[in-house]
C-alpha cells in the first residue's frame, strides 16, 4: 500500500516535468473509509502542492453506497465513502 510519503515524493518531481499551465490528477484513496480524515488529507495534498507551484481544487464526485458485487473477486474494498473529491492541480509556476 502506498503511503503519503511516496505520493509527495512525485508532487516534488512534477515541476521538473510538466509546463505552466500543466494538469495534474492522482487517485486520491487516503483514508478511504473515514470521512473526515479524507478531507484533512486533501487539505494536506492541497498545501504540499501549493508549495510546489500547483493550484488544486477537488471536484466532488457523488458515487453513493458502492454494494458487495462491486469488490466481488478483489482482496479487500478499496472505497467506502459515498462522495470522491477528484483532485485537479494546475502548475502555475515557470
């Protein structure tokens, strides 16, 4: 399972690599199952970024309660909360 730490290892790489107005996304699955803590970690992402010369916002994708049949033959259900907020950074910085 990836940790935080390697996620924010990419965000200090990515300003190499992408032009000013360049969009980038991640799956955001930190703390899949406790709602509050999802929004503390995108607040943390939001501010990581933002060092780095990003601008985010999340999008907020209602998905509702995913049922049993949707984790049928996966290890273990990777999503609980019923809305993800989809994150979108654009590079502002030169």
């Amino acid at each position: 399972m990836a940790q935080y730490a390697d996620l924010r290892s990419l965000m200090a790489l990515l300003g190499d690599v992408m032009a000013p107005g360049g969009i980038f996304s991640f799956f955001n699955g930190l703390a899949p199952f406790n709602a509050f803590y999802n929004d503390i970690y995108c607040w943390i992402a939001r501010e990581d970024l933002a060092q780095e010369g990003w601008e985010v916002h999340f999008e907020d994708l209602e998905i509702g309660q995913l049922g049993d049949e949707v984790w049928q033959g996966l290890r273990r259900k990777y999503w609980s909360l019923n809305t993800y907020r989809l994150p979108i950074a654009v590079h502002t910085e030169a």
